[in-house]
C-alpha cells in the first residue's frame, strides 16, 4: 500500500507464506515499474526481508573467484540497492497477548537514511503500519466475507479470491478517501479517490464505470 495516496498497489489473497510475500513484493515491483521505493515499512513477519532482498536485489559477481582461505570459492550474490530502506515495527505483548511496547528496527539502509525518507514523506514522520492495518478495518467493512465471527465468511478459495480483487482494487478508484478530500478557494469540499490523489484519475468513478472498463494486457 502507498500511504501518501491511500492507493492498493498490489493484492495477494491467501495465507501468510513465505512465497506470498514475494509474490507480493515482486507485483508491487512491476506495478510500479521496477521504481525502487524510498521506504518499505512491514511488521516483523520475517519472510519480508529475503523477499525484498530478492525481488530488489542486484547480482553482484566477485572481482575474484579465488577461494577464502578454508572455504568455498565466493558465488555471485544479491545486493540490496542503496536507495532502498526498510524498516519493521516490532510489537511486544505481554503473557496475555496485549501489546506493551512498540520498537523498530532499521534492516536495509541506516538510521540517517531511513530519517530522510520520513522528511521526504507527505504520510507521516515515523516508521509504522498504521496505515495499512486501518485499511484492513476498512477492507473488513467494505467485504462482508471477512467480517469477524459471521456466516458470511467464503467457502470457495476461488470466490473469496474474486472478491479480495474486486474490494480491494475498486477502493483505488471508487471510494473516496475523507483524509484525501480538497478545498477550493470557496471552502467547498471536494472528494478524492486513492487513484484522484495518485493522478490515475480525474473523477470518482462510479462501480459500474470500473468494472465495464476494457482492461489491456500489455507486454
């Protein structure tokens, strides 16, 4: 999720797993065109760290090939890009399960580097997942089949799926943000969509205007 926008960038239903983490990442890569983000925010799940470090990561080949002194030959491997930070949020809870602290850590790039993405940030100046665990409340609200302790949860993988898509990327262009809204110069209010505030669209698009729209497959 982009927090300066609200914008959904990428969707990947089911189970939290090391392959869908970088499933995640690498269509969050290729939606944003192989853009290297300023800062990458996550809680501590640990599968986030291989999976950006492999998704962003350049190949780097030794100068030599000659072997350390006990050990193997050196191989290639992968270099996280210096314009890439990530940091976690770090919950700790008590014997109950209630949260009592909240740390961070740095884990690609350093202190200095992740403080000048803040400042460069218009979301918010310290390093969280506020933003994206608000939008799971309201993803909750907007698709009934995850509604907590209902009859409505899905009982086809395909269906609930489907509908993941549908809620979460109809978001981006038809639900007005309250946060992203504008005033002109008359003090009139004028709503914003995720996609508005990303310069994808000029209007709030109405449900059946997304979902008619052709879609193109490019290469």
């Amino acid at each position: 999720m982009d927090p300066e926008h609200r914008l959904v960038v990428s969707v990947v239903p089911g189970k939290r797993t090391a392959a869908n983490c970088r499933a995640a990442v690498a269509d969050a890569r290729r939606r944003m065109g192989g853009r290297v983000p300023r800062l990458v925010t996550t809680d501590e799940y640990p599968s986030y760290k291989p999976a950006i470090a492999d998704v962003y990561g350049r190949r780097v080949v030794p100068l030599t090939v000659l072997p350390r002194p006990g050990g193997r030959p050196r191989g290639p491997k992968k270099v996280v890009p210096p314009a890439l930070n990530y940091a976690v949020v770090r919950k700790h809870r008590d014997a109950a399960g209630r949260v009592t602290k909240v740390t961070t850590e740095v884990v690609f790039g350093t202190d200095a580097s992740v403080a000048a993405a803040l400042k460069q940030s218009r979301a918010s100046r310290a390093v969280n997942t506020a933003f994206v665990e608000r939008h799971n409340g309201t993803d909750r609200h907007r698709n009934a089949r995850k509604a907590r302790d209902t009859y409505r949860f899905s009982k086809d993988d395909r269906v609930h799926a489907a509908m993941t898509y549908f809620t979460m990327y109809s978001y981006n262009f038809c639900w007005p943000v309250r946060t992203l809204a504008t005033k002109d110069a008359d003090g009139r209010r004028h709503p914003r969509t995720p996609a508005m505030a990303a310069g994808l669209a000029d209007h709030v698009w109405s449900i059946r205007e997304w979902a008619t729209r052709p879609a193109v497959q490019s290469g």
